[in-house]
C-alpha cells in the first residue's frame, strides 16, 4: 500500500490527513458493535486519528472509541472535545477527567473547545496548558473558530489545529479562515467532508466520480483533502464506507476534475461568516 499522506502539527506530531468521526456513535445500542468494528477496520487501514467529543452521545461516543482503541492505545492519536458550557477552568479540569474515564485512557492527544462560548478564551486555554502539564492532555487546539476569534487567543499561544465545517458546499473558509491558518502554520480539521451525505447526490459530483471509477464520497473526500495542510474526519460506520473512504486518501483530481467542481460549487469571492453544523 502506498504511504499515505500525513500532516504535522505545530508541535511536530506527524498524524493522518484522513481521520475518523464519531458524531452519532454510541447513540444506538443496536449499532454499537458495528461502530466499533468500523472504527477498528479503520484503524487498520491507517486511519488512526480519531475525533470525538463529550457531547457525542452524552459520552457514549467516547465509550464506543474506548472499546475500539483497546489493546492498540499507542497506535491511535486521540482527539476529544469540551463543551463551552464546561470550558472555565474548574469545568475543564472536570470534563477532561470524565473523557479520559470514558475514553478508558490516560492521555487525551489533543483536546479542542468544541465552540466559543461566553468563558474568556485566555481562561480555557490557561486550562489546557495546566491539563498539558500535568500530561492529561498532549495538546489543545479549537474547533469552530473564524479569524477574529483565533486573534482573540492570547498571545503567545498556539492551537494545534482548528476544526471548522469545510467541504465542497461549505467553501467559505477559502476566503480569510485558511489562509490565516496558513499563515499561522496551524492545520485545519475539516469536519462533515461529505455534508453528512447531503453532496452525495449531486450532479457535478456524480459525474467527476464516474470519470474516475470512483464514488461521489470519494471524489468529495479527495478534494478536501487535495489541501496539503487540511485533514479530513469523515465519520462512517460501516466497513464498506471505511474502505471507500480509505482509498480516497490516495486519489489525485486533475485540473480538469477541480474546475468543474469549481462550476458547481463556486468558491467564495469575498469573506463569508464560518458555518457550523
Ligand atoms: N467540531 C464540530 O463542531 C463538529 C461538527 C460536526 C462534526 N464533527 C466531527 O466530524 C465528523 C464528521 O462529520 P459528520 O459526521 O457530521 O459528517 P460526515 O462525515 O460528512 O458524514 C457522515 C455521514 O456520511 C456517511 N458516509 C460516510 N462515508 C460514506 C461513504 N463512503 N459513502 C456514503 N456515505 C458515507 C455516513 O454513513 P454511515 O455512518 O452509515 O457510514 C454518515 O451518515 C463527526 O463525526 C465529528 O467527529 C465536528
């Protein structure tokens, strides 16, 4: 198999461009082993980066990843989130504890605030680099976070990435958000890269994806992911859809494939407010 793509951190960790979600795991008993295979089969596969947060399942999203990582912790570079409601610093400390519980493990490798709330940026990440000291936490970065808000970070401060909504019909971070990522040198997470399969059945998409043999998920995935500093975390749930996915990571679209794309979805041409799902 050809080495897949990976993308480094701010602080030299070299992880996967293409993860796995969990939003929606642990929801259904009835789909819990079926989850957990997905994840597993994943993992295999190389896609070892893998997102969840407290409010997936009220945690039980978490306790569905904790049963996937078993056995192969050091192989999976874990990401979990903190609710704005819990993001002071007694709050944090507290919803960090509950993840590591659920999550069965030690150490989270890199711990986001899910959104901005109305706790000061400068006291949730004072809270992180404490959690980061005393090794609960790895590293912190943010998730749903525009430009005037990374600029609102206190100084000297550095996310490890920032996870926003981006996909092929959510391109407004194009303009202003990943360029400014850029500049910083923090790698953007894109989360819903298939718009929880909304996109999948459109035209433009169909036929770019028939030109290559290949799904319309695919093709989504494969632009998302032509970004060199962009990781993807498509959720999937069944070993199928992990295997379609995984073979995204190495899929190349020509000029051609990009610019009709570009006609049917449109880039933005000035600064949209970033979208969250
Ligand atoms: N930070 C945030 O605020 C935020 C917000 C949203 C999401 N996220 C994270 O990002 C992850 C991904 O986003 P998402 O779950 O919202 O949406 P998504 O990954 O765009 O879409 C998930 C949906 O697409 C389906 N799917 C996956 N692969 C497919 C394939 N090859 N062919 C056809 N359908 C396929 C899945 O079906 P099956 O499950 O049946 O396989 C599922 O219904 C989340 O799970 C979560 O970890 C973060």
């Amino acid at each position: 198999m050809v080495d897949p793509r990976t993308v480094v951190l701010p602080n030299g960790a070299a992880v996967p461009a293409l993860g796995q979600g969990t939003w929606g795991m642990g929801e259904d008993p009835g789909r819990r082993a079926a989850e957990v295979s997905a994840l597993r089969a994943g993992l295999d596969l190389g896609m070892t980066l893998v997102d969840t947060a407290e409010m997936y399942g009220d945690g039980a999203a978490e306790e569905v990843v904790a049963e996937a990582v078993a056995g192969r912790r050091d192989d999976v570079f874990l990401v979990s989130k903190v609710l704005p409601s819990h993001a002071d610093a007694r709050g944090v400390a507290q919803a960090c504890r509950g993840s590591l519980r659920r999550l069965r493990t030690d150490r989270i490798d890199l711990y986001l605030l899910h959104w901005r709330g109305s706790v000061p940026l400068e006291e949730t990440v004072e809270a992180f680099e404490s959690l980061v000291r005393e090794g609960a936490i790895r590293s912190w970065g943010v998730s749903n976070l525009d430009v005037d808000d990374l600029a609102d970070l206190p100084p000297e401060t550095r996310p490890q990435t920032d996870q926003v909504l981006y996909n092929l019909s959510r391109r407004g971070p194009e303009y202003g958000l990943l360029p400014r990522c850029r500049e910083l040198s923090i790698p953007v997470m894109a989360y819903s890269p298939v718009e929880q399969g909304r996109l999948l059945g459109h035209t433009a998409l169909r036929e770019v994806a028939a030109a290559h043999g290949a799904t319309p998920a695919q093709i989504a995935l494969a632009w998302v992911l032509r970004h060199e500093d962009v990781i993807a975390i498509p959720k999937a749930s069944s070993r199928a859809h992990i295997e379609e996915n995984r073979a995204a990571w190495e899929m190349d679209l020509s000029a051609e494939d990009l610019a009709a794309l570009d006609r049917a979805f449109p880039p933005p041409e000035g600064k949209r407010p970033l979208e969250m799902l």
